[in-house]
C-alpha cells in the first residue's frame, strides 16, 4: 500500500512538481550550510565543535543543520524569522494596530508578513554582530586562533555574510509554502536536524562496535527513543472534543442549523512554541558569558549553573516550558470569543448554559488540558537530556555530596552520547513529518487517490 502511495505521488504532475521542488529547495540550503564563512580557520572550527557537541554550541548547532559548526553561510538558519515571528505574534496582543491587521483578512496577513521579514533582518544582524564579536576571542586546542586576520573587517564580512544568509533562508522557506508541499519553515528545521542523524547514528555504533561505548547503551537508548516517539505521536494526536448542538433557524424557506457536531481542543495547543521559548531563554547565558569572555567570572558561573546537566537547568527549563505553555495558549485561545461566536450562531454545550458560563466551562477544560501538555512538554524535554547529558547530583544543595556517592555513573553522568539529539529535536521532527505526511495525504484524496492511511487520517500539527 505504501508504494502505491508513492508511485501515485509521482504520476500526479502537479504534485509530482511540488514534491520535487520541495527537495530541490532543500538541497539549495544544503548547500548553504557548507560554503564557509570568509576569514574562519575550519580545521579548528572542526576542533572546537567536536568539543562543544554536549554542550549549548552543540544544541544551537543541531537546529542549524551543522552550518553553525562549519561557519557557513547559513548559520543563523531559520531561527532569527523565528524570532520574528514569535515577537510579533506577541505584540499583536499589546499594540492595537497590529491587533487590527491580524483580524484584516489576507491584506493584513500580507502586512504581517512583511514586518516580520523587517524584524527578521534586524534580528539576523544583532545576531551575526554577537557571533563576529564571539568567534574572534576562540582558539583551538593547540592555541590556534580561530579567526587569523580579526578586527572591522572581519565583523562587517561577517554581519554581512550572515544577515544575507538569513534572508536567503526566508526566502527559501516561503518559496516551500507557496510552490511546495508543507510548511517551509518547518521542512527547513526539519532537515538541519535529521541531517546529523545518520552519521551520529553511525559513530554511535561504531564506538560501541570498538569498545568505546557500552553496548548496553545503544540497547537502551534506541528502546527508548521508539518509545519516546511513539509517546509524542500519540500526544499530538490527542484532542478533547466538546460537544456542540447548534438550534435550527428558519430564513426564508430555508432551515440552517439543527446538528450536532464538537469543539476540538488539543491536548498540547501551544504546539513546540512553549519549548523554544524555554529553551531560548536559558541559552542567553551561555551565550553572553561567550560574547564577554573571562573578563566576568560572575556570568560564567551563572551559564555553568543552567548549564546542561544541571539540577538548575532542569528545574528552570521544567518550570519556564509550563510558564509558557499557559501564556502562549492564553494569547492565542480566548474562551470569550469562542462562547460568543457560538452563542451567535446558536450553538451551545449540552448542559452548559450559553456566554459567561459557557467561556467559564471552555476556559476550565482548555486550564486542564494546557496543565497536561506542559507536562508532557516538559517530560519529553527533559527526558532524553537526562539519559544524553545526565543530572549532576553532586551540585544539589546540603544532599548532593550525599547522593552523588550512592547513583549510578550513568546518571550523574548520562550515556556517554556525543550527539544532540533531545526532546525538542524530538518534538520537531515528528510534528513536521505528520504534518508533511497530511499534506500528502490531503493532495492525494482530493484527486481521488488513495492516501498513506486506509482507516484514519493524520491530523496536522500548528503552532
């Protein structure tokens, strides 16, 4: 049945066109995240990042598709638009114009989108300038400098070579939206993470082949990342559906209304937002204590402390997924919209009387929904660090001495992993790839083919 599927994909010219240039797009930046970034020694690049591979550089480098370690021009990726659009998202709420234009239809769609490529622009040049700034104080493990000719020329090379980069990025995503299959964006993350995969999935067991690495610990880790998967799949699938009876109307000689049908509300609603959102902010630490260097121990001892593997870490990541989880779903969710717009169609809750009420049993449901998917975010994100990087007990106040002397290695010290490959990747990963599986799957019933499910249909993940 699945290579009835495929083949149906390719006899279909249209959609055989779309497919095609999704993947020749995506070969575009491929190709982007090798060419090097003018005045980088990528031999020591090399160096640094294989020692930087469990650490925040190496997580920043997975979302990059390694452009990030290979200096390429595409290092920033796709995660200044990101920025963006996060940003925007949230002033739509504070500035009333922004408001206005949100509820404007395609028109203020269009204008949305533009000053989001706006922002993007100058979010890519505070970035490239931190990151010219950055590099220029590294050195190799021989003491070799990174940067052999640094100074304004370098910086200037660089914020231009980065910024132009990002925007070619943008470009290419949304040239994948509207010309190809799925969302853009999200195709584009997707491919900087798997991209890794088959080498680190290689070195992985040919350490353990040559004795570097315990056997017993692919054993466990492939287990559990199937299970892990298959936990998200099923979250993301899940919804609780309100049942809704809408009254009949009679207009003219017509009668409107007088069925029965269900207000969907999925379990995680914020989507992966609320994990990136977390796990921006406690990478600014590490990120600033590498723009100013040696000169402010203070902030080094601050981005040690959130560093991964640490109890802090853990906590503040847990406590600011849940935090987020709550806010974004409050911003893009009103329970009062949602009672009124049925109210003025007729609809209502079995049992539930309409407007206030009405709003007040929405809002409960969607508390306690919003309350499971932050733990279930929170679980799946802090789950596979622990088993990458495992959990320092010794840095827990008054009893870590104490604890540190009774756990095993592999949890103070996780699996001896050297790739990053956590819950967010994760997240991302098998969100897109249902997403991008749907789209298919619309194309093909729409032109009478049969799609990739016989019983059941994926349902696509926003947000």
């Amino acid at each position: 049945m699945l290579t009835e599927s495929f083949r149906n994909i390719f006899a279909i010219p249209d959609l055989r066109k779309r497919v095609l240039f999704t993947f020749a797009m995506l070969a575009v930046y491929r190709v982007g995240c090798i060419i090097p970034t003018p005045g980088v020694d990528p031999q020591v690049l090399q160096e640094l990042m294989a020692q930087m591979a469990g650490t925040v550089f190496g997580f920043l480098n997975t979302f990059t598709g390694s452009a990030l370690g290979n200096a390429a021009v595409f290092s920033l990726g796709i995660m200044p638009y990101i920025t963006a659009s996060i940003i925007l998202q949230l002033l739509t709420v504070v500035i009333p114009y922004l408001e206005k234009l949100s509820k404007e239809g395609e028109l203020g769609k269009r204008k949305i989108t533009q000053y989001t490529r706006y922002l993007t622009l100058v979010v890519s040049m505070i970035q490239s300038t931190g990151i010219a700034f950055t590099v220029q104080r590294f050195t190799g493990p021989g003491g070799e400098q990174l940067v052999p000719n640094p100074g304004a020329g370098f910086v200037l090379m660089t914020i231009l070579t980065l910024t132009t980069g990002c925007a070619f990025v943008m470009w290419l995503g949304e040239q994948i939206s509207e010309r190809g299959i799925g969302n853009g964006i999200s195709l584009i993350i997707f491919a900087g993470i798997v991209i890794g995969l088959p080498s680190a999935i290689y070195d992985t067991f040919s350490r353990a082949t040559s004795g570097n690495l315990n056997p017993l610990t692919v054993v466990v880790l492939v287990p559990f990342m199937l299970a892990v998967t298959a936990f998200i799949v099923f979250m993301e699938r899940s919804q609780r559906r309100i049942p809704v009876q809408y009254a009949k109307r009679v207009v003219g000689r017509k009668v409107y209304g007088g069925q029965n049908t269900y207000l969907p509300l999925r379990v995680n609603t914020g989507g992966v937002i609320p994990v990136i959102f977390a796990s921006s902010i406690l990478v600014v630490p590490s990120v600033v204590a590498g723009f100013l260097g040696p000169n402010w121990p203070w902030v080094q001892t601050v981005a040690d402390n959130l560093g991964f593997g640490q109890p802090l870490h853990y906590l503040l990541y847990a406590a600011a997924i849940i935090f987020f989880s709550f806010f974004y779903v409050s911003i893009i969710f009103n329970p009062q919209d949602t009672a009124e717009n049925m109210r003025k169609y007729g609809g209502f809750i079995p049992g539930i009387r309409s407007g206030r009420r009405t709003a007040e049993y929405i809002d409960r449901v969607l508390t306690r929904l919003t309350l499971i998917g932050s733990l279930y975010l929170s679980a799946v994100s802090i789950l596979p660090e622990l088993m990458l990087s495992g959990f320092k007990v010794a840095n827990v106040p008054i009893i870590g001495g104490w604890l540190d002397s009774w756990v095993p290695p592999f949890i103070s010290e996780g699996l001896g992993i050297q790739f990053y490959f956590g819950g967010t990747s994760l997240l991302i990963v098998v969100g897109v790839a249902m997403d991008f599986v749907q789209q298919l799957e619309s194309q093909l019933v729409m032109r009478n083919y049969d799609g990739f499910l016989k019983r059941g249909r994926i349902r696509g993940r926003r947000g």
